[in-house]
C-alpha cells in the first residue's frame, strides 16, 4: 500500500533527523544518552473515546494535547483483541501466531498462565541496556512467584495487579508490590477507600522521579476504562443531561485517567527531562462490548469490538510525544502493530534487537526519517479466529470459515466484503494464515504448584472446559 504520512520532515531540525541512541542530550549535562520512555496503556479503551481520534463526549484534553503535540498513528494495531495475548505480543515482540499467551485462560490461583522464563520481554532488553525499568498496572502473564512474574521478566519495580481477574475490581482487597501483598486496609470489610487507579498513579510519579537520572523505562498499564465502572467521583458529569449513570461513571474514570496523563507529563517537564523522554499512550484492545461500546460510539467508525477480528476488536490509537525529536501536530498511516515495541525501544536504547521478532522497528516513523521498513503482513489468531492485513487489504475468517476480504482504504469500516473480486488476494492470504502460526503448549497448561489459602476468593475463575489446539485450519 503506499502511504499517507503527513509527517512535516523538511522542518524537523536537523539534530532530529541526525540522532542517534549515542547521541547526548543538550537538555541537561551529564544525563544519560539514552531517552526515557514512558509506555501508558489504556485497557478497553475505544476511538470514540477520545477527543483526538473523533470522540465528542468525554472530555480528554491531556491525551489529545498528546496528539497535538506528537505524532498520532492511524493504523495502529493491538496485539489481538483479547486482553493477555495482546499484552504478551507487546512484551515479547511475537505476534499471536509464535508467542507463548494465545488467549484469557483463569487459574485456580491468582494469576494467569505464566510466560516461559526465558521469554525474550521489552524489560530484559531494556535493564541489559542499562535502563531502570518498572510495571505499574496490570500484568495479566504469570502469577505472582512465577517464571512470568514482572520481576522475573525484566522489570526492576512492580505494583499493581498481578491477577487481571483481580483487575476487574477498582476496590481490590489488596495489590501487588514485588513479591509483596500489599493489603488495601481503606476496602477491608467492603469499604471503598483505596482506589486502585489512584495508587497506581501516585507510585509511579514517585518511581519517576526516585530514578529522574535514568535512563528509565516506565510501562504503565492502567485499567481504565475496564469494567466494574467504579470511580470515587463524577466530577464534571454529576449533573450531565442525557447521561446515565453507568455513562457518567465511565466519562468520569477516562477523564481521570486524562488527569493522570497530565500529571505525568507535567511531572516529566518540571523535571527537566522533556527533552530526553518519550511518552507514548495505547489501548490494549479495541472497545468492550456493551455500555463502552453502547454509550459512546466507542468504536467510532470502526466495525464490531473487542474480542473480534474486526477493526474495531484490533486497531487502537497510538500517540508519542518526544519533544524536539518528534513533530508536534503529525499524523502517519504506518502500519503498524504491538510487536514493534520491542524493535522500536531496543533500537532507541542502543541494543541489538534479539531474534525472533515479528516486529519492526518505527524509530524511522517517529522521527520523520526516511527508510521505514515495512510489514509484508499482520497476523492475528484468537480462538479458532484469524485476522490477515497486507498493504490496504485486511481479512477476516468468518464463523461459516470463508474469508472476507476488506479494502480498508476506501472501507474502514469494512462493510463491503470484496472476496469474490480478488480471489488472488484471498489465495495469497491463505498461504500467510498457514504458515504463521506454530504450536504452543500453554492451552494444556495446567498449574501444578502449592495454592494460596484463599485462591481466587474475591473473583473465582469460571468452570468451564478449556479447548486445546496442536493445528490450525483455515
């Protein structure tokens, strides 16, 4: 497909053309070479959610000040449209064809199927890079203790939601800090005191500027706007006219969490590190299904929802702010999916990128230098459900397994299916399906070590027969 980026390279400065992870900082002597990087990611969080992407009603004045002041992707994928597999295609740069998490799976303890230890993930890269490097948020690949625990996967700090089942509560009995239960002594006995998203805010504006002389690797996964749709306040839609009260709740839970993009940048300038750090912000998924989706338009133009293989399960906004080095108020079509994470930041941290990798590295997309490599595919797969995009064309196997084939340059909304005219693009796309995908042993994983006193107590998994699959038929 050929591209559309509107990025404005003849006036980029000519030291953002030229840089390099070598090159020092003029912002302020003696800091690292190397750029921070901030990596915020929403959960469930749909184009209609935000201001920049088309969204009217909530009200998202620090992301989209994000997007005026960077670069806003407009074809940007998740990983899959399922909460843990996206999440390990971001951590492992493999996309759900090779990685290791294919699907939600629950436990009979807290925590999900772990990833293997020796997993390549963005913290190894990062900590062998010399980088200090946290998780805040929600973890969702192993449980805590395990070869995928955060701590065992490159990441120096931790706190937060180790179990995304736990996630689904705002007022959990208790959090995660390292290998440490940190009890929520404001939500004993059903009270609402402690707000997760709040905590989790406040640690890592304290991690920030504890490691301010980097370089540093914040990932931050809030789960916002996830259901339950708790928030301690309404704030400016108390009194909303034509909102419901489960529309105001979430308006209110994403315009904090705006809030809170804010306070991070605000605090990332007073620190004199504007210069030197990177700030991006994503979904992991597309919009959930109902009110998220019912209330806002939250996939906007977008067909269909999370866990779909439909636009609106799969692409996600991205926006990266870097002053000096990005243009402000830029836009690209790049195309471009979660396994380029790892390329992009070891190549920024001046590291090899490890092999395998499904990414690509978008350093040149971000800063407005020619010679993007480009992705002869994307390749998802979710529970005996495939996804295929090359160039402008994306397909998706519908339930009766025909292929439906979209032309997204003229059809983002995919309403047309063109499979019947362009039985060669079709034929090309059942050859990448075949060969995209190796076998994983997680779907016959099963845990085998001590339980916890209380397993799951406050969020039981369901029972429910799990389905294993050695071999994939289009």
């Amino acid at each position: 497909m050929q591209r559309r980026t509107f990025l404005k390279v003849a006036s980029i400065g000519a030291a953002a053309l030229a840089w390099s992870p070598d090159m020092v900082s003029g912002a302020r002597r003696g800091r690292s070479r190397k750029p921070n990087i901030i990596y915020i990611l929403a959960d469930d969080l749909g184009y209609g959610h935000l201001g920049c992407y088309g969204g009217r009603e909530i009200d998202t004045p620090n992301i989209d000040r994000l997007a005026r002041e960077g670069l806003r992707f407009t074809d940007h994928y998740a990983g899959s449209a399922l909460c843990a597999p996206s999440r390990c295609v971001l951590m492992t740069g493999l996309h759900t064809g090779h990685c290791f998490v294919r699907g939600n799976r629950p436990l009979p303890v807290e925590g999900n199927v772990p990833i293997p230890a020796d997993s390549q993930t963005v913290g190894k890269i990062m900590q062998k890079a010399g980088y200090a490097t946290c998780a805040i948020g929600k973890w969702g690949l192993g449980y805590p203790g395990s070869e995928g625990d955060p701590i065992n996967q490159g990441f120096d700090h931790f706190f937060g939601y180790n179990c995304q089942r736990q996630a689904h509560s705002y007022y959990p009995s208790h959090l995660w800090r390292n290998d440490k239960k940190v009890m929520l002594a404001g939500n004993a006995d059903g009270k609402t005191g402690d707000y997760s998203h709040d905590l989790m805010t406040k640690e890592a504006l304290s991690w920030l500027d504890a490691n301010q002389d980097g370089p540093f690797f914040l990932y931050l996964p809030y789960t916002i706007p996830h259901s339950k749709f708790e928030v301690p306040e309404l704030g400016i839609y108390k009194g909303r006219a034509g909102f419901s009260d489960v529309k105001k709740a979430i308006a209110a839970m994403i315009t904090r969490m705006d809030s809170d993009v804010g306070k991070i940048v605000r605090l990332v300038k007073d620190l004199g590190l504007e210069d030197d750090t990177l700030i991006m912000f994503a979904s992991d998924n597309g919009c959930a299904s109902g009110a998220l989706l019912d209330e806002f338009n939250g996939s906007g133009v977008l067909r269909d929802h999370k866990n779909t293989m439909y636009e609106g399960g799969l692409r996600v906004p991205l926006i990266a702010r870097w002053p000096g080095r990005i243009e402000p108020g830029t836009e690209t079509d790049h195309i471009s999916c979660f396994q380029d994470m790892l390329p992009t930041f070891a190549e920024l941290a001046g590291a090899d990128v490890p092999k395998p990798t499904d990414g690509i590295s978008m350093t040149a997309t971000l800063l407005g230098r020619g010679g993007q490599k480009e992705h002869e595919y994307l390749y998802w797969e979710l529970s005996g459900r495939y996804a295929v995009r090359i160039g402008k064309y994306k397909a998706v196997v519908a339930k009766n397994g025909d292929i439906e084939l979209y032309d997204l340059e003229g059809d983002i909304s995919e309403k047309r299916d063109i499979a019947a005219e362009r039985p060669e693009i079709v034929s090309k796309i059942e050859k990448i399906m075949k060969q995209s995908t190796t076998y994983t042993p997680w779907t016959d994983w099963e845990y085998d070590g001590p339980l916890p006193e209380k397993a799951n107590d406050e969020h039981p998994p369901k029972e429910k027969k799990q389905k294993t699959r050695k071999s994939k038929k289009t």
